[in-house]
C-alpha cells in the first residue's frame, strides 16, 4: 500500500547519478531540464501520496495513523536491536514530503535562469537532487538510526552546495564552517542515539515515540547528575538538531553560507536543511514529553533566547542574504519555541500543531524571500542595500511578490505567516508569559527589520542611477515567484489542525482575537517605525544609530559570537589540544615507528656478513651452533 512513495525517494538518487556521470556529456540546459522533470515527477507523486494518506488510507477511526508500506532489516545486533531501512507515512512526513518537493521544484526552475552560463551547471544540478534525495530520507525514516544516515548525508550535500564557487575563498571558508560545525553538533546527536539505544533495546520510532509502549514504561532508574539517562540522551539529540537548525551557540554557519548561489540559500532555509532539527524534535517529541520534560524547558528558553537574538542582529545587517539567514534562524526559534510550550493531545498540544504549520507556511514565503532577493541581485549585482533603492519600477513582479512575503512573515492577515505565527503566540500565552513577551518582542522586530529591507531595496533613493539599467528576471525565475506567492496568500487557510496533531486525533482551532490583534499592533509598529525610517531617504536611522553606537555595533557583530568560536577554536582546539595531539603524533608515535626501523638497519646492517652465500660458512655456523646447545644440554 502506497509503496510508490518510494519512487518520491529514489528519483533525485536516479537524477544524481545520472547527471554526476552523464551531466558533462550533454548541455547545460538540458541538464538543467532533466533534473527539473525528475523533481516534477516526486512532487507530484508527493501531492498524491498526500491526498491518499490525508484523505483515504490514513485515518483510521478518528485519528491519523503510521503507516509503514516498506520496511527491510540491513542489520542484526540482537534479538530486538537492529537497523531497518524502510519508509515511514505520518502526518508530519506526508506534510514535509510535499514541502520539501514544492520548494525544491521551485528552485530546479528558478535555477534555469538564475544559474544560465555558470561553469558547472550540471555538477549544481546533480548536488541538487541529492540534496533533496537526502532530505526525503530523512523525513521518510522509520529509524533513528536511518534518519542519522540521511542527516549526515544532508550535511554532506550541503558543504558542496555552499561550496559550490570553489575558486572562491569565502565559498570555501563558508562551506568548511558550515561542515565543522554541523558535525561538532552532530557528533552528540550520535552519542545520544547510543545511549538511547542501549537502554531502549531499539531504534524504531513506533517504539521510542509510543507514550503506551515499552521504552517510556521501562521506568529507567539509571541517572548521571540528577538526571535520568533519558533525560541525557534526549539533551544530546537536541544538540543534533540545533546544528542543523542552527541555534545557539551553533548559528554561526548559517550566514556565512549564503556564499553560496542564491538558490540554495533558498532550498536551504526554506524547506530542507534547516528544519532538520524542527522536525526531529517533532518526531521525538512524546518522548521529550514523557520522558524528558525537563529537556523540553532547555528547549523552550534556547528557542526564545535564539528568537530575540537573531531578530536584534537582522536589525543591523547591510547584506540582503545575511538579513534573510537572520530572520530564518529567528524563525526557526519561533518552531522549537513553540515544540517546547506544546503539551500533548490535541488543544493541549496546540505548541506541536502551531510549530508544523509555521514550518509549513514559512517554507514558502521564506523560498519566496530568497529568490526575489536573488533576482533582485541579479539585476543590480550587488548584495548591499547601499547599491539598491528604487527597484520597484524596474521589478514589478519581484516587488509585489516581495511584498506580500514581507506581509506574511510579518504577520499580516490575511496572509499565511499570520495564522501559523498567531497559533504559536497563543500556545506561549497559555503557557509561558516570559516566552509569550519575548515572541512578541520578536514579532515587533521581525516587522521591522523585513520592512527596513523591503524600503531599501524597492523605494529608499528614487532617483539612484544605475550602471547597467535593471530589468525584470527571465520567465523560469518569475514564475516561482509568482506560484510562491500565491502559496503565501491561500496556504493560511488550510485547517491545519484537522491533519496535524501531537497525538494524530484531529481538533478544531480558532483564532484568539486578544492575542492576534496585540501582534497585528506590535506588527503594524514595527512597520510604521521602518516607513518613517526608510521610506525616503533620511538621517533619521543613522541619528539613531549614533544614539545607541555601542549597541548598533555589538548587534552588528552579531555579539562577536564568530569571535569567540573563533577563539576556542584556534587558541584552545588548535593550539591546546590539536597540536599536543599532532606534537605527540609526530614525535612520540612517529618517533617510536622510526626508532624501530632504524634499529633494524642497524642490525641488518651488522648482520649482513653472515649471508655469504657459502655453504661452507652456512656448514661451519650448522656446526658451532650444534656443539653450543649440547653443551648447554650437557652442563646444565
């Protein structure tokens, strides 16, 4: 039953493949259209798994039930314990399979124009499709232990897609970074997955996330400083997810990876990379709830605290990439703070249901965000807001898309971000005031920073002139656009809670007028304070700067926090343990393997008179040598 799905899977494998071995042979344009039809065809197979899951074969009395169509063991460590490969059909995996293939599709078109006449334009549509390859892995594991895989796999496409300008110093540097960090992060994810393992007996979702089911009845007593090892497992897998996603303290490669082509900074914030960890705590979450509750309030405050932190430093930033990188961390906090005010069972798991549909309408007016800002720098060839102003004359199309993301992240109904934002505001209200503030401080900023970025792209300096006249982009990138934002405006009003839930039974929602009409004011604030401010060409904004200097450039320097990592890493990593280790390698190990061969030389050296190649030499030591051991014998 529905074991099609596993063509949703395999087909960007099949286009990877083929276009990293035959990609160089064709050209580039055809390359290009291939891997677009490739993902055409999962996508579309993801909308009718969908449809078949949601409305047929997924509900089972009153509730959304797993479904597993495949499922094959690879490896036996006992009885109970073993790898499976196979693919998993819940509600939030159906949810990200069609998000994943709608945003990746998007960027297979967009990139036929963006990326036209790039060297390597095969070799980026090949990293493509493994890329997404990777992603519907991970969101299709039935395993831990198989969504590990395809985590690693992500991180591994990813390093080559950020890196993608090879020549260039900063894509390098970016990539390395980004590839370090993840897997510093990652390596706790791992150590986590054992120890949950060892005292689960199991890698299965169906038996890690049952609140009914063995592991959370096992009653684990074992603790390691006041904490159960539960609690210690579940800490460290978090740690996976914050990697991914990006939180604190490991947001740091984030912005630098927007030295990749535009594009994929789009596929990578949107709908794939960074949502990794959004949905591993989802997938995870009865046992975070059950068995790990005080895991799920360290959760709740570094999402908050990520939140705040991110929208401060979007305030500052010059670079239009960098703005967005900001205001994805920002939101993505806004999903892991929501996943950690939820409860569990429908209203009360009202955090649960508010992060997956955020997630779901931030994927596409964030892919929206990106690839108008990439056709934006593909008009001016610039990232700096300093070289923009006026475009929305010469960008009809891009600005009105523009806009109505900036409406929706700012939330503004009736677009989408509104809906998803509101139901998270209210799953903190009803459970946290001090995060409810925060988020709503957030909200403020994010309207603000979005704006101060609209302004200064489309109206700012009128009357700037430009070198080269900007013109509107090619149909294959205006075309997602337009599709993305007309996405933005319906996907809103989808009843999110009647397929979504903590507990798969499906409730009814409506919207808190209290709530909603305090963050549509904070919002329409934050907005007027950004008119006045950018609108027309002022000094309104550096006046203020000025005021608050010390702050403007802390938050610019995103609190140094690039500094201190670089510190640790070459003043502690590098110079306290790497070179120890390479001094130790080098002198002692090498040292005692050279003192051995030379020792050897010596002796073979001294030796060699002894192989004459006489017999009568070999004769005479045969007969000497006899006569010793039966002295020996004799006299002893």
């Amino acid at each position: 039953m529905m074991s099609y799905t596993l063509i949703i899977v395999v087909l960007p494998f099949l286009m990877f493949l083929f276009l990293g071995l035959c990609g160089g042979k064709m050209k580039p344009v055809i390359a290009g259209i291939i891997g677009t039809l490739g993902l055409s065809v999962a996508a579309a197979l993801s909308y009718v798994t969908a449809a078949n899951y949601f409305f047929n074969v997924g509900k089972v009395g009153n509730a959304f039930q797993a479904i597993v169509p495949l499922n094959f063991e690879w490896l036996r460590f006992t009885d109970k314990l073993h790898i499976d490969l196979g693919i998993l059909l819940d509600p939030i995996s159906v949810m990200m399979l069609v998000v994943i293939t709608t945003v990746s599709l998007m960027v297979h078109i967009y990139s036929l124009g963006y990326m036209k006449g790039e060297r390597g334009f095969q070799r980026y549509y090949a990293l493509l499709s493994l890329f997404s390859f990777s992603m519907l892995g991970l969101v299709i594991a039935p395993n831990i232990f198989q969504m590990y895989i395809f985590w690693e796999l992500v991180g591994v496409s990813s390093y080559s897609l950020i890196g993608f300008y090879y020549t260039k110093p900063s894509a390098v540097a970016a990539s390395k970074k980004a590839f370090i960090v993840t897997r510093f992060a990652d390596l706790f994810f791992l150590i986590g997955i054992l120890v949950l393992s060892f005292y689960s007996g199991t890698f299965s979702f169906k038996d890690l996330t049952n609140p009914a089911g063995s592991v959370l009845g096992q009653n684990i007593t074992d603790t390691f400083m006041g904490w159960s090892v539960v609690s210690w497992a579940m800490l460290l897998i978090f740690m996976g997810g914050a990697g991914k996603s990006a939180m604190l303290p490991f947001h740091i490669w984030l912005p630098d990876a927007m030295e990749g082509p535009t594009p994929v900074s789009a596929l990578i914030h949107a709908a794939t990379m960074v949502v990794a960890g959004v949905f591993l705590v989802a997938r995870m979450f009865p046992l975070y709830f059950f068995g790990a509750p005080d895991v799920l309030v360290i959760i709740t405050y570094v999402g908050a605290i990520t939140a705040l932190f991110a929208a401060i430093v979007a305030c500052t930033q010059t670079d239009i990439k960098r703005v967005l990188a900001f205001s994805t961390i920002s939101q993505i906090a806004y999903m892991i703070t929501a996943l950690g005010v939820s409860g569990y069972g429908e209203h009360a798991g009202l955090g649960y249901m508010a992060s997956m549909f955020h997630l779901f309408t931030h994927a596409f007016f964030k892919a929206l965000l990106f690839l108008g800002a990439g056709a934006v720098i593909h008009a001016v060839h610039s990232n700096e807001m300093d070289s923009m102003g006026g475009l929305r004359k010469y960008l009809p199309i891009t600005h009105i898309t523009f806009l109505i993301a900036c409406l929706s992240i700012a939330g503004i109904p009736p677009f989408s971000g509104f809906f998803s934002k509101d139901e998270i505001l209210v799953a903190a209200f009803d459970r946290n005031m001090f995060i409810f503030v925060c988020l709503y401080i957030c909200a403020g900023l994010t309207a603000f920073y979005m704006f101060r970025l609209y302004y200064r792209i489309f109206w700012g300096d009128n009357k700037k002139v430009y070198e080269h006249t900007p013109h509107e982009s090619p149909v294959s990138m205006t075309i997602p656009l337009i599709f993305l934002a007309t996405l933005t405006c319906v996907t809103g009003f989808i009843p999110f809670s009647k397929f979504i839930s903590s507990n798969g039974i499906p409730f009814e929602t409506h919207i808190e007028w209290s709530v909603a009409l305090l963050s549509i004011l904070v919002a329409v604030i934050g907005i007027v304070i950004a008119t006045l401010m950018y609108a027309k060409k002022n000094t309104s904004s550096d006046k203020l700067t000025n005021v608050f200097k010390g702050l403007y450039q802390t938050a610019y320097h995103k609190f140094y926090f690039d500094e201190v990592w670089l510190f640790f890493t070459k003043k502690v990593v590098f110079n306290c343990i790497s070179k120890p280790v390479a001094w130790f390698d080098r002198h002692c190990v090498d040292g005692f393997m050279n003192l051995q061969s030379t020792i050897t030389n010596f002796v073979s050296r001294k030796i060699k008179f002894t192989q004459s190649g006489e017999i009568q030499d070999y004769a005479w030591a045969f007969f000497m040598g006899t006569m010793v051991i039966i002295s020996l014998l004799i006299f002893i």
